[in-house]
C-alpha cells in the first residue's frame, strides 16, 4: 500500500505537468499569433486590445473613425481586426497608388469566413483570390454584359432603362405627392434592368417573391456588419458557440433564399436553352459550361454565384445611391431647381437619352456629387497583396489584407473644400463642362478590381435620375422630423428610414 501513494503522487505530478505544458503552448502560440506581424509594417493607432485588435475602436462607423485616425497617423496605418493585421490606404495618392497604378499587387482577396461561405469560397468573381481563374471570369462577364447592352451606342441597354424608368415614374405618381418610402420602388426598378440582362426577367412592383429576395439581401448585409458577424468572419471557430453563432445561421438562411431564386433561373434556362440564339447571361454561361471555351473549368454552381454577384451587389449600390440623390433634393431645393431648369430648357418634355448627357453638365455634376458626398461602399471591398510590395518606407508580405478608405478620398478638404456641404459646381469647370476625370474621386474603385458594372450603373443613374427630376419635385412630409444624413453602413452605407414626397410637376 504504501508503495502505491509514491506512484499516484508521480501520477497526479504528471499529469499537472502534462496540462503546464498545454496551457503553456496554448499560450505561446496565442502570443505568436498576436505578436506575428512584419517588423515594417505601418504603425498601429490607439485603441487595440487583446485578441479583438481595434474591432471595438472601428464601432459602427468604422469609415469615420479611420478618416479621423488619417489625421493623426497620416495616410497608411495598420490596425489589428481580431488576430489579422489590416493595413489601410486613406487618401488619394495612397489609393491611386495602389489600386491604379500597381494594381495587379493589390489585386487578390484575403480570406473572409462569411462572405467567403457565401459566395462559394471564391466560385463568384467578386470573392474570387488573383489569378487566371479570376481573370477569365471576369472577362467573360464583361464581354458577356457589353453584348447584351453594357455599352453605349447600337445595341444598348438604354431602351431597357428608359422603359423601368417609365414604369418607376407611374409608381411615383400613384402615391399623388403623399408620403412614401421609395426604397423598395427603387430596388425593383434597378433590380429589374439587371434581370432583363441576366434572366430574361422581372418584377412587378409589390411583388412578394421580389419582397422576400430584398429583405434577404438587407438582412445579409446587416448581419455581415454586425458586431458577431465580423467576429465570426475573423474567428470562425465562433460558429460552433451557442447563441454566437445566431448570426451565421441566420445569414445562411436569408442567402439560400436568393441563391433558391437563383438555381430555379438556371433550371429554367437550362429547360429552353437555344445555344444558337443565347437571350441572357445565363444563357451565355450555361453555354460557357458546356464548351469550355473561355472559362476553365466552369460549372453550373460557379454560374449561380457569378449571377448572385450581378444580382446583389446591382440591385442595392444603384438603388442606394438613387435613395441618397432624392433626399439631398429635397434637402436642397434650389439645387433641384437647377436640375430641373436645365432638364426644361434640353429635354422639356421628351424622353431622357444618354445622347442628352453631354448638354445636361449641372444634371450630371449633381449626380457625381452624390456619389461624393454619400460613398455607397465607403471603404470598398477588402483587397490582398499578391506578393511581398514595398509601400512607401513599409514593407508588405504577400497576402497582407488592405482596407482602401474611399470616404476618405471624397470627404478630403485638400480636394474638396468644406466637404459635407453638397455642391455639385464642384464637378464643373470654368466653363460650365463636366471635369472628365476628377482627382480624389472613386466612386467604383479602380484597377483591377474595379466595379464589374460601373458602365451599366452611370447609365441607369443619369437616365433615371433625369427622368424623376423631369417629372417630380421632391421633398420631405410637411411637420417631419429632421433626416440625417449620417447614413447606416451595412456593405453600403445606406440613409436611414424616411418617407419622401413626390410631387407631379
């Protein structure tokens, strides 16, 4: 007996030692993780703390609080997003540099659980990491969209708009100038001229399938913001924990709604599929399978993610900016009231046109302001680096996350001169013509990974904010409580719930 105390005494020390041990690796590789970073990154703000890095310091307006950190530690700085180092651009020559002019350096997507989870870990295009695969998809996508009316001239898309802008107007007109939240009306109509070119499809106003798809993308967006969801995208382990994993499975459901609306167009497609006489980009990529000719590898699924790409991200950036553009109207009177004198004197009352665009300078400028001072996806979407880059004094390994800050470029007084205050002179010259290419003004990105359909979203833009302007004036319900204009980021940052009236000219 007494020999057996010695060797439970041995046993219990092992074992104690055995857990040291753990508790001891656990922590080391902890504090690997935490301290990992290249000795020549660029420096961090204030405000990081342990394992969460500066995701409590960004709070719910992480645009405002990067610009305000611009400020302090000038144009390139890195902050901590969990266990990940994020370098940031701000500013236009550090963004033009990167996203422009070393484009193919930044030009790769860093690993993301949910988004990544949602778009097929990178079967989409916007999802996808650089490299050939991305390359020809994105080729075939625009070659694809030009030739069903992604261009200007013979063969556009420009009937189309002018047809949904037509039907939008009636629906205006419906309401009789009584207040009214144009939000939904807007989704259907953009949404609507996206469909005519993906599915050969669209929707009536108030129809509930469209109602379910919207609200799912809304609440997709809202989730992926949200405190858990980026916890979960930076710790994806978290899905596993009860009550954290709320938001994940709660984003999964709303996704599988659209990507259900998705696979039903393809199955319908794949029924009546003419391959001599292709109607639609499903129609091009369901042929695209089949030959193989420009897409390696393609399959069915990557076509339902590619057509998600088109449909989502589409329908909300147009429909938001619209959104933005209706109320800085009502907020501006006098503004609006040049807009439509213009529109008077060139249009009166025929149809809007893009061949109008080059006469219409203020009209334009007041879009372009819109996209300035509301930036619809204010910090873009996240890039990667595709090798070790030099950045400045900082060196960068391959595969370094990087924040481009877009609002930071918009809202720059050494660019534009008491920012917040909506002016669309801004955009003209000394003689009254539109600036081509304004510095600090990237409205769709640029480079490689510039917007997919930044031609079709200037087109819808100027065709249906021209054809409002003709024939409503808008403003805000008589006795209504003040509208900020502070805006809600979700991907987009979008204005927050108000009704507006519409009042027939």
């Amino acid at each position: 007996m007494a020999a057996v105390v010695p060797n439970l005494a041995i046993f219990e020390l092992s074992r104690l030692n055995f857990q040291t041990y753990l508790v001891f690796c656990l922590a080391f590789l902890l504090a690997c993780l935490y301290l990992r970073r290249s000795r020549n990154l660029p420096p961090y703000p204030a405000g990081r703390v342990p394992v969460l890095g500066h995701l409590l310091a960004l709070g719910r307006a992480p645009h405002l609080q990067l610009t305000a950190w611009r400020r302090q530690y000038g144009d390139v700085f890195t902050v901590r997003i969990g266990m990940q180092d994020v370098v940031v651009l701000n500013g236009y020559a550090a963004v033009k540099d990167a996203m422009v002019d070393r484009s193919e350096l930044f030009a790769s997507r860093p690993p993301n659980y949910i988004p990544d989870l949602l778009t097929g870990f990178g079967k989409d295009i916007v999802g996808t990491r650089w490299g050939e695969e991305f390359k020809q998809k994105k080729r075939f996508a625009t070659t694809v969209l030009k030739t069903l009316g992604m261009k200007v001239g013979k063969g556009s898309i420009e009937e189309k708009i002018q047809e949904e802008g037509r039907s939008l107007c009636e629906r205006f007109a419906a309401y009789q100038g009584r207040p009214f939240d144009a939000e939904r009306d807007l989704q259907v109509t953009i949404a609507n001229v996206i469909c005519a070119m993906a599915f050969g499809h669209r929707f009536a106003y108030g129809d509930e399938r469209f109602m379910e798809i919207a609200e799912a993308i809304v609440s997709v967006q809202i989730n992926l913001a949200s405190l858990s969801g980026q916890l979960i995208s930076v710790f994806p382990f978290l899905r596993f924990v009860p009550g954290v994993n709320k938001v994940v499975n709660n984003t999964i459901l709303y996704a599988e709604k659209i990507d259900a609306f998705l696979w039903e167009e393809i199955s319908r497609h794949r029924r009546d599929l003419d391959r001599e006489n292709p109607r639609d980009f499903l129609d091009f990529a369901l042929i695209e399978v089949e030959q193989q000719g420009r897409v390696n590898d393609l399959t069915e699924e990557n076509v339902m993610y590619m057509a998600q790409n088109l449909f989502v991200a589409g329908t909300d950036t147009v429909s938001t900016t619209l959104r933005w553009a209706l109320l800085y109207m009502a907020l501006n009177p006098d503004i609006q009231e040049k807009v439509q004198q213009e529109l008077d004197d060139v249009i009166g009352d025929t149809v809007p046109s893009l061949s109008h665009r080059a006469q219409l300078p203020y009209t334009e400028a007041t879009v372009m302001e819109v996209q300035r001072v509301r930036t619809t996806v204010p910090m873009g979407l996240p890039h990667a680096t595709t090798q070790h880059v030099k950045l400045g004094q900082f060196d960068l390994p391959a595969g370094t996350q990087v924040l481009t800050n877009l609002y930071s470029l918009h809202t720059d007084p050494a660019y534009w001169p008491d920012p917040d205050r909506f002016d669309p002179d801004r955009f003209l010259d000394g003689e009254g013509h539109v600036i081509g290419k304004p510095h600090s003004f990237m409205p769709f990105s640029g480079g490689r990974r510039v917007c997919l359909g930044e031609q079709l979203a200037k087109m819808e833009l100027i065709l249906l904010f021209c054809g409002l302007m003709q024939n409503f004036t808008f403003k805000l319900p008589e006795g209504a409580l003040p509208v900020s204009t502070d805006g809600i980021l979700r991907i987009s940052l979008t204005p927050h719930p108000h009704k507006i009236c519409a009042i027939p000219r």
